[in-house]
C-alpha cells in the first residue's frame, strides 16, 4: 500500500535567508571577539557546579549571577552598574481564572533594560524585581543585557539589534538559558498562562545552538541535556541537517548574487582567512 502521508520533502531548518543571517554573523562574531577560541569557550548550565548561589528571590542573588556572567562574557564587573524597577507581573482576570503573562520584550516595560550612555564610567543594567524570583529568567534577562554591552557599549555596533543580541549570548556561553527562557507555559490549579523572554524564537534558538556546536566540532554535546524537551528536540535536527548538508554551511556565493544580505556582508575570501572582509552593514 503506498504511503500517501508521508512526505519526501528534504527537511530543512528555517528558510535560507535566517540560515545564512545566522551563519554570517556567527563569523562576523569570530572576527570581533577571537578570544577564546571557539572550542575552548565555556558553557554555562543551570547547575550548581557554574551558579553556586544560594537562591533566596534577593538582589544579592543578581549581584552573584552577574559577576559570574560578566566573567563568561569578558566584562569586568565593577564596570557594571546594576539597578532594578517593579514591573511586576501583569494578571488578567477571566472571572473564573487568571491569565498572566510577563513583559513583552518588544515593549518598553521589557524584564531588563540596557542604558546605551555610560553612567559615572560604568554601563548601566536595569532588572525588573519579578525576575528575582525565576533564577533562569534573571540569568537569561542579564546575559542578554550583557550581550547589548559587548556589541554597543564596546561600540562593536552603532546601531542595535536585538535577534544578533540574543544570538550573541550563545556566543559566549549562555544559550541555554536565554533559549529555555524564549517560552514558558504555566499550568497552575487556579490559573494559567505563559511567559517569554527575548526575541528569537524556539526554532531559531535551536539553530543558533546547532550552529555553536557544529563549528566547534561538537556531534552530540554533553550539554543538550539541559536545554528544554522542545528546544532540545529542534537543536537535534539542525545539528544533524548541518553535519549530513556540511557544505551548504558558511556557503554565501549563491546567496549573496540573488537574496538580501543580512545584518553583515561578507566575502568569500573570509573563508580563506581574510577576516578584513567583514564589516558591519545595519
């Protein structure tokens, strides 16, 4: 009996396009922060081994989590001034039930804010106090304004972008958390709800990790097994299409002749070493 239901189509993580913004800035990424070496950058897990916090919903616990953070990213900590604000959670009364929901990130009253101006000589982080209370989130929210410091305050970038921002934490060493945290659904007796955080989304996550692990030679890395059961599960198959598609991979010629280049141009001598080539273009 023939299988009508099952399809031949060659599967293929996101569309070319995201592909190819990933894999440019990735290099774009190599070029700008060499130091470490790719293969030799450590990976953060929500383990006690590299948090060894003891977690008690205070700013304190924030203090700790930056200063080990900064460290993984390469920041000196007393150039980091960090602040709070009460956001707070937003709840929606459905009469029978409550929904809630965090701070959109593409709203103003995001969960962190990173001030582009200098403040006393030292980059200033804003937190908002709900994150004390969720050590992944407050993990995740820092790093991502970490990541905004390294491209903007070390003036990498003029401008902003907020999807090479979360794909910078994967660069040095944060994806799983800022991955695990890009939604979060919350089945309570009494209510229910959702939370997200960033501005990738799953599918991306799992790309970007992929990405991370193939460049540094890494077929089934220890460290999947703390990324969530959905990220985990698309991080396997973008890791595999990459090893069995490993010459479509950093491949631009065809790109670059008929589709938009994204965030970085980038010529093909790059992959001959001549990382000169690579320039910024927002």
């Amino acid at each position: 009996m023939f299988n009508f239901l099952k399809s031949n189509k060659k599967y293929e993580p996101l569309n070319g396009e995201l592909r190819k913004y990933f894999e440019y800035n990735f290099l774009w990424l190599l070029q700008k922060f060499p130091e470490p070496k790719i293969e030799d950058r450590k990976i953060l897990t929500p383990t006690s081994e590299h948090f060894p916090i003891k977690w008690d919903k205070s700013k304190d616990n924030a203090f700790d989590a930056l200063r080990i953070i900064c460290k993984n990213m390469q920041i000196d900590p007393s150039k980091v001034e960090l602040n709070f604000f009460d956001n707070g959670l937003k709840e929606i009364d459905m009469g029978t039930s409550v929904i809630f929901v965090e701070s959109d990130p593409e709203n103003p009253e995001a969960a962190g804010l990173f001030h582009h101006e200098k403040v006393d000589g030292k980059y200033s982080v804003s937190l908002d106090e709900v994150l004390l209370a969720k050590p992944d989130d407050l993990i995740a929210t820092i790093a991502h304004e970490l990541a905004h410091v390294k491209l903007l305050g070390e003036k990498k970038l003029d401008q902003n972008d907020e999807m090479l921002t979360d794909f910078t934490t994967v660069f040095f060493g944060l994806g799983i958390f800022n991955a695990n945290t890009a939604f979060q659904f919350y089945n309570q007796p009494d209510r229910w709800g959702y939370s997200n955080l960033g501005y990738l989304k799953i599918d991306e996550w799992a790309y970007a990790l992929a990405l991370f692990a193939f460049i540094r030679h890494e077929d089934d890395p220890e460290w999947k097994q703390y990324l969530s059961k959905t990220v985990k599960k698309d991080f396997e198959k973008c890791l595999r299409y990459m090893i069995e598609n490993e010459e479509e991979i950093f491949k631009f010629d065809d790109y670059e002749a008929g589709k938009k280049v994204p965030f970085v141009t980038l010529s093909i001598a790059m992959m001959s070493g001549n990382k000169d080539t690579v320039e910024p273009n927002c």
